[in-house]
C-alpha cells in the first residue's frame, strides 16, 4: 500500500526512543520497506525530543512509551497532536490497552507493538495515519470555510432584519405617543404588548449581530482612559429602574480613590450591563445585587453578586457557549438567546483581560471581569 505523494517526496519521520537497540532493530525494519520515501531520523533524548518537536522538521513521530524518567504519554500531551498536522504514533513493549486508550484520548494517530511488526505492517501504519491526518485537514478546513459562510449569513440576515425592526419601533413609538391621535386602552394595551414583542426581535437581532462580528474578526476596538466608576455608576443609573419594577436593589461598593483604565468604553460597558441585567433577570423579588470593584496590583475586578436561582456545577462549562440556555426555575420566564455571556466573554478576551464564574445552585452568583491595568493618554485603535 502506498500514498498518494509527490514523486521522491522524502517523509521524514523521527523516532523516540532511549534504547539505542531498539533504534536498530527499527532502522533494520524501515530499510527493508521496498522504495521507501522514508527517511528515519533519532534521538534518544526526551528534552531533545520536545525541541525537535516544537520545531516542526519532520512529517511523523514514533514516540516510545517508555523513556527514562519519562513517558510517551507525557511528550504527547506536550505536543498536543490535535493541533499537528503531523502524525504521532506510540511504540510499546507489549500490548496494553490501557496504554492505548490513553494515547488515543491524547490525539495518537496510532499505535505499534514492539517486535511484532514487519516492513509491510509498518509502511502500512505509516502511510494510513499520513492519510487519517490529510483527511482531518481536509473536513477542518471544510468546517472552517462551513462556518464562516454560517457567519456571513447571520450578519447579513441581522443587518437586514434590524432596518425594518427598527422602522416598526419608530411608527410604534409614534402612535403609543399620540401622534396620530387618542387611543382606547384596548388599543393602548395590544400596541404596547407588540412594542414589547418588537423590542425582544430587536434585542435577538443585536444579539445575533454582535455575535457574528466577534466571530468574523471585525470588532473595532477604540481604547480610551475611562473613569471605571462613573461607567459603573453610569450603568446602575440607567438600569435602576428595572431593578425598582421588580422590587429589588442594586448597591456599588467601589474601590477606595479614583481609578482609570484603559480600554474600549462602549463593549465593556454594555458586558456590564448584560451581567447587571442577567443578575436581576434571575434573581427574585426582594433580593439584592451587588456590584463591587476591586483594584490590584496588575488588574481591576469588576464584580456582580446575586442571590438568585444559581448554576449547578455540571452547567458551569456550558455557560458561556454560544446559544447555551442553562434550565433553571427562571430560564422559562426569562427567555434569551443563550449569547449574551459567549458574546461578553469573548469581549473580555479581547481586552486580555478574562470572565469568572462562581456559583451554586440556589445560592446566588458571582460573576467577575478581570481588566489588566493598562493606562495610555493616547488613543488606541486595533481591530481584531
């Protein structure tokens, strides 16, 4: 069985292994494979190993399992052979399962029994695990290509959808404010309700919107020195009265002094309010929530702390997935999207900064963002 490679194509394949035997013994084997395009490269060395890995000059890895005070499992959770595009197959003294699990969980091509394989075994191996990893590139880049396309669609069908959302939002706010006239409280009534459905469209819109430039790569961040706690303050004031209809209380707890950071005031101010907002949204009446900013030596913590429904611990990892909607006794009622926290996160990414999540179920929430403290004067425009 042979490849379908470039004529003389010379594959070059690195064998680690700390029995010089055994090097010669598997030399012999290579040798025997008629036309090899096989050129057979070793060392013995695991530090040497990893150096010639990270250096990316050869096409396949046999790794052997045992190597001094090392193991082929551990090289192979240093390479991290999914991200390759290089094979990596493990050589064992005797046939473990166990061993081979734990290979295939690190993303091991395959996997050969000293001794008990010929040149024919091996060029098979060899080549089958070049073609598995020709055909990973391959459905990788499919998939990639398939949601870009995905991406370009939702941004296209979000900017097209929001224009006439957005004209049905003005006639809406026209008529609710009487310029076309008195209405009856029956009329008053449905056109508030279908102002309030309109407002829900328009929100999935932005949400889809927002998602779909994140992903795309054309978020432009414009950084400026912001007052963090007038933005905080800022954000409390707006949503105060939300908090007030559903009879409960927001409280600030700032840092003691002034504190200015630098960063894109906008993004990070609307994941303060999407935190503020699901704070409440999920918490009952007559609870309170608490927004606390913390200044440290390398980075400010903005937090906000409720005691609403909580997050089991087995949903945490979902949470900030796109479109991941948690069950709880509120998520009925509350509605959403499920991108709200993927879209915040990836903000926050984007500001190296990073999105913590404590919780329990039925003890409430905390949820912190974690800005670097990088100050400039000047203004900085970077798209990403």
């Amino acid at each position: 069985m042979q490849m379908n490679t470039p004529q003389n194509k010379v594959i070059k394949v690195l064998l680690v292994d700390d029995d010089e035997d055994d090097y010669l013994i598997i030399s012999r084997v290579f040798n025997a494979i008629p036309d090899s395009p096989f050129q057979l490269s070793w060392t013995a060395e695991y530090d040497e190993a990893k150096e010639l890995i990270s250096g990316r000059q050869h096409d396949i890895y046999l790794v052997d399992y045992r190597l001094g005070a090392h193991t082929g499992l551990e090289l192979l959770e240093y390479a991290q052979p999914y991200k390759r595009s290089e094979p990596f197959i493990l050589l064992t003294g005797v046939g473990d399962r166990e061993i081979e699990k734990k290979s295939m969980k690190l993303a091991a091509a395959d996997y050969l029994v000293k001794g008990s394989f010929n040149a024919e075994l091996l060029a098979r191996t060899l080549y089958y695990s070049l073609e598995r990893k020709q055909f990973e590139e391959q459905r990788l880049k499919y998939l990639i290509e398939l949601n870009r396309a995905k991406d370009e669609f939702i941004s296209l069908a979000s900017h097209q959808l929001r224009t006439p959302a957005t004209g049905v939002k003005q006639y809406l706010g026209m008529v609710l404010e009487g310029f076309v006239g008195d209405l009856t409280d029956t009329q008053r009534s449905v056109l508030e309700k279908a102002n309030e459905s309109n407002e829900r469209q328009l929100r999935i819109v932005s949400d889809l919107l927002k998602v779909a430039q994140v992903d795309a790569g054309k978020v432009r961040l414009r950084k400026t020195d912001v007052d963090v706690i007038t933005l905080i303050n800022d954000v409390i004031k707006e949503q105060r009265e939300t908090f007030k209809k559903r009879r409960q209380t927001v409280e600030f707890r700032p840092a003691p002094g002034d504190l200015m950071l630098h960063f894109d005031r906008d993004t990070i101010r609307m994941v303060i309010e999407n935190l503020l907002d699901n704070a409440s949204k999920y918490s009952g009446e007559d609870k309170k929530v608490v927004v606390k900013l913390a200044e440290h030596a390398h980075e400010a913590q903005i937090a906000i702390i409720d005691n609403g429904v909580g997050i089991k611990p087995e949903d945490q990892d979902r949470l900030f997935e796109k479109f991941s909607r948690i069950e709880n006794p509120l998520s009925t009622q509350v509605g959403g999207t499920g991108l709200g926290l993927y879209w915040a996160k990836k903000i926050i990414d984007l500001h190296q900064g990073s999105l913590t999540l404590e919780s329990a179920a039925g003890k409430g929430t905390k949820f912190t963002i974690h800005l670097p403290k990088i100050r400039s004067t000047s203004m900085l425009e970077s798209t990403v």
